[in-house]
C-alpha cells in the first residue's frame, strides 16, 4: 500500500504498522528509509532484505532532544557536553553517543537522530518509542530521494510505504561522540565544527 504523506490518516497507518512489528518505508527529513520499532522483529527483517553486514548498527530517530537520555550513558558526558551534543537538535545530525545498559555490545554505543520534519517527529511521539531509520536501498546502492527509484525487490516486503514526494537526497552528518575527542564521521546535510 502507497499512502501520501500529506493524508490526514498518514500517521495512524505508519503507527499501527510499526506496532505490529513491520517494517515500513517511510520519508525521513534526508532521504527515503527503511523504519520499524527499536528492537523490534523487524530489525531482523531488514537486515535480511537489505543485505546489510548483522554488525553494522542502525540509527535510531527520536521524538525530542531529552528522549535521548533513556539511552546514553549520560555519566560518560559532562552537563556541557550534553547541552552542547543536544542542542543541534532537531536537525539531519546522528550522534553516536556512549550507551546506557548495553553491557553485551562490546562497543556500547548507540546512534540517534532528532529529525526536522514533524510529520516524522508526530510519528515517533504517537508510538512513543524510538524508530530506526536506515536508507530503503540494498546496501552500497544510491540513497533513494523518490519512491519511484525504490527497487522492486524490497518494496514487495513491506506493508506500507508512505510517499512524501521529491526529498533532499542527502544524508545526515554522523557525529562520533562515543570517545574523546568527538569527531565528525561522515559530512552530510548538516555542517558541525
């Protein structure tokens, strides 16, 4: 099923889509990405369509800059450099903070998002917990800016894909602040010092 962004029951869709544990294409403030519950089945799910390494971690999109601290290991961080990390927020910057209580992950971190767009914001908050965001594209293939470049081959295993028209196309700046000194990992949209 295509829905439009702009419809009015765009969001309920999404949400009851995600709930269920599926994996949806939805538009995010970047590009064109594949969104399921945190943790959920449907992390499995596109790890397999997309073809992506099992190692290599998602980004996580959040509703607001303090929904963060449920999961960083905000004792890793001063109160200044919580402050400085979070108020970029919202804007198409992922951070890789410290994590909290991810003792079985030997490299503890975790990437977030705040994104731009509040269809996307509305979204998260109405299902109240974190999405991941990863491009709808096999892994290594061009980000997709509209759906009409969606490959045939993932769309058939996905319930909804919601159409937000013509996006950026550029991805978001990845900012490592798991270690010290924090450096920028990959430029994207969005220029930090």
């Amino acid at each position: 099923m295509i829905i439009k962004k702009k419809e009015k029951e765009s969001i309920a869709i999404a949400r009851k889509f995600l709930q269920e544990e599926k994996l949806i294409i939805i538009p995010t403030d970047t590009v064109y990405g594949f969104s399921g519950l945190m943790g959920s089945s449907a992390e499995q799910t596109l790890y397999k369509i997309k073809k992506r390494e099992m190692d290599k971690k998602l980004i996580y999109l959040i509703a607001s800059p303090q929904q963060s601290f449920e999961y960083i290991d905000t004792d890793f961080y001063t109160a200044e450099e919580l402050k400085y990390l979070t108020s970029f927020w919202p804007a198409p910057l992922t951070i890789i903070f410290k994590a909290r209580n991810r003792e079985s992950d030997q490299d503890n971190t975790i990437a977030l998002r705040c994104p731009q767009d509040t269809w996307l914001i509305s979204l998260i908050a109405s299902v109240g917990h974190p999405i991941f965001s990863t491009s709808a594209n096999i892994s290594g293939q061009p980000t997709i800016t509209h759906i009409t470049e969606l490959d045939a081959s993932l769309t058939c295993n996905v319930p909804v894909i919601v159409d937000g028209g013509m996006l950026k196309g550029l991805s978001s700046t990845i900012l490592n602040a798991s270690k010290r000194p924090f450096v920028v990992v990959r430029q994207g949209t969005f220029s930090i010092e």
